[in-house]
C-alpha cells in the first residue's frame, strides 16, 4: 500500500496511491485522522487497502501537488555516515554508536517542490537515503522487535550544505537550511518491503547516476537505529527516521560536483519510487 500527502481543491489532505491516481481518504476518514500522522497513530492503517481500491474522490497524480509524505512528523532523525565507502570517501573512521543529527520540519520539501541553494554557499550537495516511518511508538525498544514499530518507508534527499556543515564538529547548520529535505513521494507500507536490507538506492543528477548501492550496505541497520534512539528518546508515530547515505556525494568528487540552480535531482529507491526536485535560487527576503 503506497500513501501520500497533498493539496486537493486548495485544500490539505491524504490518500493512496492506485496506479496513476491520488485517492484522496479524507472524506472517509478526515473527521477522526486530520492527516495520515493522525491516521497512523491511530491505527487506521488497517483495512485501509479496499478504499484505497473503490474510492471515488481521486486525482490524476500529474497534476497533484505533492507535500512531504509526512509534513509534521514531531522529530527527525538523520543517520550519519552510515555506509562503509562513504566513511572511506569523507575520511571518516568507524564508531561504536551511529552517528545522529536532527533536522527541522521547516526544512522539508515533497515531490516535486523546488530546493533551495541558499544565497551563503554553493557548496550544495546531494544524499539519498531510505528513511523509516514510525508507526508504533516506544522506549526501550529491542531489535528483535524494532521492525514492528515502522509504518513504511520512503525517499529522503538530505541536501547538505557542505561548508557550513564543517563550519563545527556538529552538522546542524549544514543540515537545516530551508527547503533542503526532501521527502517523498510516498510511504510504502512495511508489509510491501519484508526486507528494507536489500533495496537498492541511487542518485541522479540531470540524468546520470552518482550514487548507486544498495541497503544490505547499512552499517547500523534499522532495528539497531531503533533500539539506539529510543534508549536516549520516545519514538512516536510519524517520526522519521533517514538512515545515510552511501559513497558518491559531490563533495568527495574531484573535482567536486556540487548541485546549482537549474539542476535536477531523483533518489530511486527500488520497491518505493523516485523522488524528484528541481534546484532553484533561495529567494531574497526583506531584513
């Protein structure tokens, strides 16, 4: 089952994915789940597929305006430096604990919806990575049960700011630039991926692929992520997890390739789709 935000009739909303459509659910089920982070912490994923099949409020998916597949998820969890080759690659050595950094929700964009390279830099770069959907709450959560807490998954492009992401040790400021988080299309449920370990996963830049690996490559898999980051916090439902990108970012490139307005950018993710935004100058705004 495949499940997207977006706009419909000026107004936001959520639905399935049917072939080349957007069935919108809201009508169903708007009056008990506002949004589909309502409707997962709800428990309203179950026995959602059949309206998904006969439902008549729907759209052609080409003229949708997509929205970042959760836009409110209460935290964001990026992993990094997750691959063994991207650790090599950005001179990196290996740690006993994942590597983890927040971003804002202000930052993420959709399908579709033009990124940002900010006035500041022009050292913008790409990083494709699957990211998890918390569907289950918890604390303390075990591995061996990790894998039950995750409505789905879905593409993420952490658009890093490389200069000012080696301003500091920390990577917050290279990483919360607006419109530099790229979320989409959909989440495709968990039951449609037994094995989010055996994906592959790609960047392309105006056509030609730059990274191209595959999720068996994770060096901290999913339910370890999970059972590390609910020792120190709550999960909740809606949470987003990305889990790291592999080798071939711009920044590790000689010469660097770094991404400019008017360049095209996909994560394909196998099993999940292709998540596609267009780099535009960040606009001026008054002081």
């Amino acid at each position: 089952m495949k499940l997207a935000s977006f706009i419909k009739d000026g107004q936001v909303t959520y639905g399935g994915v049917r072939g080349d459509r957007l069935v919108d659910l809201a009508p169903k089920f708007g009056a008990r789940f506002p949004d589909l982070r309502s409707l997962i912490a709800g428990g309203g994923l179950n026995g959602l597929s059949p309206f998904i099949e006969t439902g008549k409020d729907w759209m052609p998916m080409q003229v949708a305006e997509f929205l970042p597949v959760i836009p409110n998820p209460g935290k964001i969890f990026c992993v990094g430096v997750n691959y063994a080759d991207h650790q090599k690659e950005m001179g990196r050595g290996g740690s006993e604990h994942p590597t983890i950094f927040l971003r804002f929700t202000d930052t993420l964009i959709a399908h579709e919806q033009a990124a940002w390279a900010p006035r500041v830099s022009t050292s913008v770069d790409y990083e494709c990575e699957l990211a998890v959907v918390i569907g289950k709450g918890g604390r303390h959560i075990d591995e061996a049960s990790a894998l039950d807490h995750v409505a789905g998954y879905t593409c993420f492009n952490d658009i890093s700011i490389r200069d000012f992401q080696r301003h500091t040790t920390q990577f917050t400021a290279g990483k919360n630039f607006p419109r530099t988080g790229a979320l989409g299309p959909w989440l495709v449920t968990r039951d449609e991926i037994p094995d989010p370990h055996a994906l592959s996963i790609r960047t392309r830049l105006n056509g030609t692929v730059m990274q191209n690996a595959n999720t068996s490559e994770l060096i901290f898999r999913i339910p370890a992520l999970i059972a590390y980051l609910s020792s120190f916090t709550p999960l909740s439902p809606g949470d987003i997890i990305a889990t790291g990108t592999p080798s071939g970012v711009g920044a590790a490139r000689n010469p660097p390739v770094f991404m400019k307005p008017g360049d095209v950018v996909e994560v394909e993710i196998q099993g999940i789709g292709t998540l596609r935004n267009r780099i535009e100058m960040e606009p001026f705004e008054a002081s």
